[in-house]
C-alpha cells in the first residue's frame, strides 16, 4: 500500500513532479464533479492514463446477473455505470511531436486541486526528443451553477524558439475499458462499446455527438465549442466520425507567444426525450457557457463555493493532516451532490466505476446527514431521488411477498441488482435508514414540505413492510427474523439489534408522519388501527441482551457464537481468505453494527451499557469495511476513549489520500469521506439532536488544540468552537436566535451575543478496549506518509 507525496496544505490538493506509478489514484483524487456531471483526473492529453472516466449520474448500461443456481425473486439484472463520451481530452503535437510525458523530458509538472476555486489547475514544463522547450498550462473545471457544463482553460507557451503548435480538442466515444482481473465478464462485455452511435452535429465552433446505450436504451449526447486566442494567425478545423470528433487549431508561435484554447462542454441525457431534444438541450447549454464565458464562469464557481465554505468550513487546529482532509472530504460530498437533482449518488460519487456506480444505504446513513447541515439543498435532492423510486420498492415488496416498500440493497435506476442475496435482499435495514434520512432532514432544517411531498408516503409504506416482516410471539414482544444488519459477516439472523431499533424508529416516524400530514395518511388509506398497530409494535420491539455478559448480542444468540481464531493466521480481509460459512458462524464483524446502533439510536443505551458494549465488539470487529472507522470513532469519543477515536479519525479521513483500501483508483469512498465530518462533529463535537434543537458537548484529544465546526440549522448558520478549556457557540450572518443545548444546559444564542461555558472532561468508564491482531487502528504518523508542503 502506497500513495503519493501530496504536501500537506489546509485548502488544496497538489501533485508536485511526476508520479506516473500513481495514476489511478490521482485520478479518482483529482476528479471534478457537480452530483451530475463528472470527470476523472486524467491528463489533459488522456495518456498516460489507469483509467478513463467521464461519468453522468444515473446513466447506465444493463447486463444479466450470473447465477450457478438462479431462485425465485432474485434480481435478472446488473446495473452498471458507462463511461461516456469523453470530452476534456485535449492532444497537443510540438512541431509534430505528441505532448507525452512518457517521452522526451519533464523538466516541472505540478497539478493542484484548489478546493475554494473549485477547480484542477495543471503547469508542465516540458522539452521534446526533438528538444522543443514548451509550457501547458490549464485550468479545468465542471460547473456548479450550469449543471450540464465543464470548461477547460488550455494555454501553450514556446520557450525557446519559433515552434508549430498544433492543439487537438477531442470527443471520444467508447474508449477502451481497463482490464481488472476478477471482473465479471458479462459487465466487462457490456461495457464494451456500450454506446451506439446516433448522429454527429458539426457547429460552427465545435461539435455535437450522439449516442444511446445497447441495452437500458438511455440517450445521450456530448457536444464541445471553443473559444480561440492566439497573437498570429491560424487555421481551425472540425471532423466528426460517429464515435469521435475533433477540433484542429494550428498556429506558429515565436518564444513566449500564447496559444490559448478556452474549450466548453456539455452533456444531456434521457430516457424518454427525443433525439432531437437531448441534441437541442445540449446546444443549449454550450450557448449558455458561452455566453457566459470563461471568466464569468470561473467568478460563479468562486463564488458558490464561498457559500458553501461559510455554512460548512471545519476548522482543526494541532493537526495539519486532518485539517486537510476534512476540508477535502466537505468539498468531495459537495461534489457528489450538489446536482444530482432526480439522480442517485453513487458510493464512489462520479470519480470511478467502483461498485459498478451503484447507490448503497451508506448514502442515506453516513452522507444524508452532514449535507442536511451544510448543503440541504443537495440532500433534498438526493431524497427525492429515492421516493421517485418508490412504485419498485413496492414491486420488490410483492415479488418478496411482503406488504409496503422494500428498497434495494445496491442499484443505479432504483431496482435490486445485488446477485448476493443474504447481503443485499436480507438488508432490511435499508428500508429505515432511508426514513431516518428523510426525519434528519425535517428535524434540521424545521421544514416538513419535503415530509409532504414524498417522505410521508415512504415512512408508511416502509412502516408497512415492518409489519409484514415482524411478528409478536405470545408474550406480545415483537420480534424480526431472518434479516441481515450492516455487519455482512453475520448474516439471515433473528432480531438484529440495530435492525430492530431502526425498525422501531421507523414505525414511530411513520406514526407521527400521519398524525402532521392526515391527508397524506388518508390518501394512502392509512386507519388509526393501523397506527395504533404501528405504536404497539415500536413499544414491543425485542432487543436481546445478555445478563451474563452485561452486552447486547448484536443478534439472538450471537454471544454463544464460537470465538474467531485469530491464532491461526488469519488474513485480511476474511472475506477474500476465508468461507463465508465460517464468518457467519463465529463472532467475528466486518464492521460496526451494535456499536452503529450506539451511535443512530444512542437514546436507547445508558452511558453504562455504551462502554460496556464498545469494548465487547471492539475485540471482535475486524473492519474489513472502509465505514466501520467512522461509527468506531465517534462512539469511541463519546465513552471518553478520545486518543483512540483521534486514530480511528484518522483511518476515515485518509481512506483515499493514503489509499488505506489499496482501491482508491476505482474511485473515493464517499461515505467514508463523510464518516471523516462524522467522526469530527458527532465525535469531538458531541453532535445530537435534542428535541429539535442542536446539543453539542465537546471533547478533545491532547494533540487537537482547537476544533471549529460550522452548521446550518433551521435556516441559521451556527459555529461551535471548542478548546480545552472554553465552548463556543455564535450565530452567524443576519440578526436572529437559536436555542441550543451545550452538555446539559439549554441556552439560547443570539446574533453579536455568544455564549461560552467551560469545557467538560469526558471521563473513560472503562479501560481503552483492544482490537483483533494487526487490526488496531494506526495514527497519523504510521500511516503512509505524505511530505509537508514546501515553504
């Protein structure tokens, strides 16, 4: 496991000199994205290159799922994002000589991923084999405020003497795919020229191209125009061929002389539009950057992330590394969502084909909640998204021959495509976490429309499925069987714990869903029979605990489960070296499922129960999954382990800027990246909710002198900062109050008027608990290392 020497700098990513061995991983690294439209960090030229990647949330391409047996309600089909139409290839010939940085010599290169510009600048210098002495120079960027838009900013300089430039600008269709060992070959074979071509549009400044995908039948089209400056004169030229096109510019330059290339780009889809509709919208769009042009694009996407930074910057005083990564992680989910606007984010975002693109609960469990408090906007969206896909959650409910709605484990359009069946279809679970994003997302923001629009008739009919699934047994305790919690290693098991808990919670917010909304309820022919059933079964829910031990069986039975061997040479992940059989039998956890529910549901622990309980599964939990960190950090804080909550932070936030998983260049963890906000907020920052209003009760590690976190709340814009000795809580922006909860004291914040109290201790209950062997969680500085930024 390695990574690259990125200096560590509080507002930018950047890549100093070459470092072709990493090219996958800078790639997903430096990839830009709006939630809508997506580039990977390839180089302008598009060779060298691990992986080409242009991606448009929720496009993809369809291909049969592989059973040795098939059974009766399994998916039929996989779901796969398409690397589409790549437009941000930019070839550069030097007296005829290809710009390549695999030849001649690289005398400077330097890439930086400027977080508060929004954009990937890119300075090489660079001398031909044929000793021609150049600088590129580009700036490139994928709009927040035009949705459809990117735009690249490309300048050649001669350095030594009077050269022939000629500049390339490209759209390819149907690149090569990468060849990854172990891939199912029906996926590779659908990804193999997934797109068909349609019609080439060649404009005045550029050209428009037209594709539809074999299977799914989505069509799309990609179109780039140009803007030219250049001192002397020169010569343009456009072909279009069905799967490519290319804009020519060729000029004579004397030595400092600029050729500058200013290239828009956007891009459409649809399932249902016409071809002359995705053709018409794409033009328009390039009309639009144009119109607005370079400058003012850049100024727009200053400005847009300014707003954001105001609400949402996160400030870590005593670690540089963190600092970084926190405001890396903000800026990644930011990325993923700010435009999804009817789309699914995938777990990767739009910076790799990892997961196949797929949506999974992390999005509602781990990224809801912290875009609910920086950018609500983005989070409404993505919600809306999954009530669209309601009518097959319902479909999927009937084929399992169940009541209400069962959402999928893993997809891309909203139907299961999990071949997997004890993790995917057995996830119930799925189906709450997905109500506890929509009650997040009122309770946050004091707005319930979103509530009446469609989260009110998915809080029923997922209320429903409960009911379908659970049973009383004689005694009246409710009990659900046969399901499978966030832990894969356990799986089709009775009465999960935190199952059952976000069951229970979902029913209660189904309740009183109806109860705000009674047209919504009587639309949907929801009786006060039904709710009284709903109350009955949340008050009833079972939930194992072991009197002997003092802990929660994180399932029935699961602390009489044989013990791993960890003697025995054991190799990680399990997954990969061991049966699942065997896993599903023993007390081993590939990530945090008891102690997640400590977290979600922590109400329904005693502080007592919550050490007792953390220090039982921290032996057992090997996190073979890049999410357990985040929920062991933040519980790990709360019980007052704080130095190894710091590590655990630490394993989350450097997920992909170490390459902790050895997969960062299949695209970023964008749970994980949210986990690292968690882990900061909910875990130093004591976060919760506390009947409606915020409650923070900070505490922090010996080696955090000072933490700031910044969150929205009912409209209003709040600061919390924490040192060891002061908390602080300030209203930012417009005059205004919020009533706020510091530890156990209600207090209300006023406009020009903070309030301050004494930081608390956090005292441990329990010695710091020990992990499995070679699982302990490494600080910053046994990480791979990065160097520091140069003065």
């Amino acid at each position: 496991m390695t990574t690259p020497a990125l200096p560590v700098e509080p507002w930018c990513l950047r890549e100093q000199g070459e470092h072709g061995e990493y090219l996958g991983q800078l790639e997903s690294l430096f990839a830009l994205s709006n939630g809508h439209l997506g580039l990977r960090g390839n180089l302008d030229e598009g060779e060298p290159a691990a992986q080409h990647g242009t991606y448009l949330a929720g496009f993809f391409e369809e291909h049969p799922l592989p059973y040795a047996e098939a059974g009766y309600g399994y998916p039929e089909s996989g779901q796969t994002i398409v690397n589409v139409t790549n437009g941000k290839l930019i070839r550069l010939l030097v007296d005829d000589e290809p710009f390549d940085m695999r030849y001649g010599e690289v005398v400077s290169h330097e890439r930086v991923l400027d977080l508060r510009a929004g954009t990937l600048r890119r300075v090489t210098e660079w001398i031909s084999p044929a000793g021609r002495r150049i600088i590129v120079r580009s700036t490139r960027m994928v709009s927040f405020t035009h949705r459809a838009v990117a735009a690249i900013d490309y300048e050649v300089e001669p350095v030594d003497g009077r050269t022939r430039i000629i500049v390339q600008s490209m759209l390819v269709a149907n690149e090569e795919p990468p060849d990854h060992p172990g891939d199912d070959p029906r996926v590779a074979a659908a990804l193999r020229d997934p797109l068909v071509p349609i019609a080439q549009d060649v404009e005045q400044d550029g050209v428009v191209l037209l594709h539809r995908t074999r299977a799914s039948e989505l069509t799309m089209g990609a179109g780039m125009d140009h803007d030219i400056e250049c001192p002397n004169q020169y010569e343009v030229e456009h072909e279009a061929r069905e799967d490519w096109a290319r804009t020519s510019v060729v000029t004579v330059l004397e030595a400092g002389q600029t050729l500058r290339v200013v290239k828009h780009l956007a891009y459409g889809w649809s399932a249902t539009r016409s071809l002359h509709a995705v053709r018409d919208q794409v033009a328009a769009a390039l009309t639009s950057a144009r119109y607005a042009g370079w400058d003012t694009l850049l100024r727009d996407q200053r400005q847009y992330l300014d707003d954001f930074w105001s609400v949402a910057d996160v400030e870590v005083e005593g670690d540089p590394i963190l600092q970084q990564a926190i405001r890396f992680s903000l800026f990644e989910l930011l990325q993923a969502g700010a435009r999804t606007e009817g789309r699914a984010i995938g777990a990767k975002g739009l910076t790799g084909t990892g997961y196949d693109g797929h949506t999974f609960w992390d999005i509602e469990g781990f990224v809801m909640p912290v875009l609910i408090m920086t950018a609500p906007e983005a989070a409404a969206h993505a919600l809306r998204w999954r009530a669209s896909t309601l009518p097959l959650a319902r479909a999927r409910a009937r084929t399992l021959g169940l009541k209400g709605a069962t959402f999928p484990w893993r997809t891309i359009r909203g139907e299961e495509t999990s071949a997997y069946w004890p993790a995917g279809t057995a996830a119930f679970h799925v189906n709450a976490d997905i109500v506890r994003a929509f009650e997040a997302y009122r309770f946050v923001t004091g707005d319930d429309s979103l509530e009446r629009e469609c989260g009110a008739e998915v809080h029923i009919e997922t209320a429903r499925l409960w009911m379908s699934l659970g049973h009383h047994d004689r005694d009246g305790v409710w009990h659900i069987q046969g399901v499978t919690g966030p832990d894969e290693y356990t799986a089709v098991i009775d009465c999960n714990v935190f199952t059952n808990l976000m069951a229970a919670l979902n029913l209660r917010v189904a309740d009183n869903a109806c109860g705000r909304h009674p047209e919504v309820a009587a639309a949907h022919g929801v009786t006060e029979d039904e709710r009284a059933a709903w109350r009955t079964a949340a008050d009833a829910v079972h939930v194992p605990y072991d009197e002997t031990l003092g802990v929660h069986p994180q399932c029935e039975q699961f602390t009489t489960y044989a013990e791993w061997d960890f003697d025995s040479g054991t190799q990680y992940p399990l997954m990969l070296h061991a049966p699942y059989f065997q896993l599903y039998r023993t007390q081993v956890i590939k990530q945090a499922d008891l102690v997640l529910a400590l977290h979600w549901r922590g109400r329904m622990f005693t502080p007592e129960e919550k050490a007792r309980n953390l220090d039982y599964y921290e032996r057992r939990t090997v996190r073979d999954s890049s999410l357990s960190a985040t929920t062991q950090a933040v519980v790990c804080a709360e019980v007052g382990h704080l130095d190894l909550a710091h590590a655990y932070l630490h394993e989350t936030a450097l997920v992909d800027l170490r390459d902790l998983q050895g997969n960062t260049s299949q695209g970023l963890h964008i749970a994980s990246l949210a986990g690292t906000w968690s882990a900061l907020v909910d875990g130093f920052g004591g976060l919760r909710d506390h009947n409606s209003r915020p409650q923070v009760s900070p505490a922090l590690p010996d080696s955090v002198r000072r933490l700031s976190f910044r969150i929205l709340w009912h409209g209003t814009p709040i600061k919390v900062e924490a040192t060891h000795e002061t908390v602080t809580c300030t209203l930012l922006g417009e005059a205004g109050e919020l009533d706020v909860r510091i530890y156990d004291e209600d207090v209300t914040v006023r406009t020009g008027h903070p309030v301050i109290r004494p930081m608390r201790e956090r005292v441990p209950l329990l010695p710091a608990p020990t992990q499995p062997p070679g699982r302990a969680p490494r600080p910053a500085g046994r990480l791979p290392r990065t160097i520091p930024a140069e003065k």
